[in-house]
C-alpha cells in the first residue's frame, strides 16, 4: 500500500494508470486516533491529499481498490548490454522510441549503468512479432550480448534481475537514494552522469554495487488523470532516474555516497 500513498509506477500505468489513480476508498486512522472512512465523497479535501501524499496524514488500515481482468497471457522482453561508447546512440534511440512520453501503453523500457556496461530491457505486452518493430534501432547499434523471452507477467520481475531475492533488494548494506524525474533524456548530460558514475565506482570499489536507473514506463493511462484531482505532483515527468549508491555499512563512506 505505501507505493500507492505516494504514487505508485509500474509497468502497467500505460494501461491504468498509477496505483493511486485506482483507489476507491480507504479505512485510516488519523494522528487523534479516530478511524475514518476516506473517499471522493465523504472527505474530499483528505482524499485529495491521501493520493499522492498520503504518508504525512495517517495509517492506512484497509482499502478498496480498482482491479482489471489480464488482457494477456504473456509478455515479451528483451535484455541487451553495451559498452559505455554505444550510449549516446543508445539514448538516442530510447528519445525516439518513448516520444516525448507518448509511446504505446504496451511498450515500455529500463535501463542502468552497471559499471562497466550499459544494461537496457524493452517490454511489450504482447508477442515478440508485434514487438519487434521497436527493436531493430537497438540491434544496429551492436550490443554485446542480448536475451529474451516470452513470459507471463508475474515472473517478469525473476526475468531480469529485480524480484525480492536479487542483490538489489537484500537487506544489510547501506543504500542512499537519489531520485529525479525528466521530460526527454538529455544525451550530454547522460555522458557526464555516466563518466561521474564509472570514475567514482572505479576510484571506490566499495561502491560497485551502486547503479543508476532509468525507468521509461508507458504513461498514456496515468496522462489521461487530470493532474489537480490528487497531491501527486510529478505527472508531467516522462521518465524516472534514480542513483542507489549501495556500500556495506561503513560510515567513512557515508560522506562519498551522499556526494
């Protein structure tokens, strides 16, 4: 539920929206102790702010929320690594591909610098057939590796790396976040983020679990929300960044991560 408090990505918002967009109703219990019923009706003014801010407010006890019969039995996906000088036609081709925010709701993609390489997975909801309209950009730019797979949606997150037992998501090591939204990705500003990512992992290999993530998700349902009807602000971003520097404790380093 906390995901949905604040804002709440996912790889099917192109379709539905954010997780905030489809509550209904909630049960909270406000900081004097009182349980309420919290919705469009009953309190509008709270309702407003619990969607998109909803932390500061109150615990969320209960719920009702929208849910969607699946439309597909599978998902296509496709990972592809490349080498650091491959990055400015690389973002260049994600520019063309996302269009400002405009993409199919079926496609969608993540990338990450992952010192030394570049990491980046296209989605589609659908068939390799219908997806493979978008790849040819990526394959002529020459990856050094590339896999891919149709699968169900629920073993997407196992697929490439980010389910609850992969690196990323395992207790007992220091994490500090750093996230920003953007309209278009700037490709000189990529060069510099990427040069100051390597050089730092490079000169603290403490660090070289940290990444930085871009998230391209499609938007055309969240788009469709008119943004003054909830507290989240970020409606307008077309993509997601977020540095996670990553180090085992160790508060020498905490000065370094934070910088």
């Amino acid at each position: 539920m906390g995901l949905g408090l604040g804002d709440g990505y996912g790889r099917y918002m192109g379709f539905y929206g954010l997780v905030t967009d489809n509550l209904l109703s909630m049960n909270v219990v406000l900081a004097n102790g009182s349980a309420i019923t919290v919705s469009g009706t009953s309190t509008p003014d709270l309702w407003w702010g619990m969607r998109g801010a909803g932390h500061n407010f109150g615990i969320v006890t209960n719920l009702n929320t929208k849910i969607y019969k699946r439309t597909v039995d599978e998902w296509f996906y496709i990972t592809y690594i490349f080498r650091q000088d491959k990055l400015e036609p690389l973002f260049e081709a994600v520019n063309n591909m996302m269009k400002n925010g405009t993409q199919p709701k079926e496609l969608m993609n993540n990338a990450l610098y992952a010192w030394p390489v570049i990491v980046i997975t296209i989605y589609y909801v659908g068939t390799a057939e219908q997806a493979a309209q978008y790849l040819g950009p990526y394959d002529a730019i020459g990856p050094v590796s590339s896999v891919n797979d149709s699968i169900p949606y629920p073993k997407i997150a196992d697929a490439i790396g980010s389910e609850s037992s992969s690196a990323v998501c395992q207790s007992g090591l220091s994490r500090v976040m750093s996230p920003v939204g953007l309209l278009t990705y700037n490709i000189t500003a990529n060069r510099q983020a990427y040069d100051l990512f390597t050089r730092t992992t490079s000169e603290t290999p403490a660090l070289n679990s940290s990444i930085l993530l871009f998230e391209g998700y499609s938007l055309r349902g969240m788009k469709t929300v008119d943004p003054d009807s909830t507290a989240f602000p970020h409606r307008s971003d077309n993509i997601l960044v977020a540095l996670e520097t990553s180090f085992a404790p160790d508060s020498s380093l905490d000065a370094t991560a934070i910088s």
